[in-house]
C-alpha cells in the first residue's frame, strides 16, 4: 500500500485488508478508507480472509474494515 495518508489510529476489531487487525485507518487511493496493518507485504498465503476464496490484488469486495458493524 502507498501514498496512504494516516487519518487515525485503529481501534480494537477494525481490520487490515489482509485480515490481521488494523494498527492505523488510512485513505489509500482506490482502495478508499482502509484499515492497514503496519506490514508492506501483506498475508498473501492462505485463502482470502473475507471472502475465502483466492487472494485479490486490490481490496475484497466483502472487505469490511469493523466486521462486527
């Protein structure tokens, strides 16, 4: 992810796109609002935490940054 803008720092059960929890909420060009995880590379093994099927090179579209809401 790049040329992120940090808007906030995340709260507790707000997600990265990768799936691990979220360190900061950022606004990352098409992407839109995010959470981001701190790590460049990503979880890129495994199947796609969201919707579970094979990884996708933007965003899930069942990507949502608080599940639980």
């Amino acid at each position: 992810m790049t040329d992120h803008r940090i808007d906030r720092p995340a709260e507790d059960g707000e997600l990265c796109t990768c799936g691990r929890q979220a360190a900061f909420i950022v606004a990352a060009g098409v992407l839109g609002i995010v959470g981001w995880c701190g790590q460049l590379d990503g979880d890129r093994e495994g199947p796609c935490p969201f919707c579970g099927h094979r990884r996708h090179q933007g965003k899930c579209p069942q990507y949502q940054l608080r599940p639980d809401a």
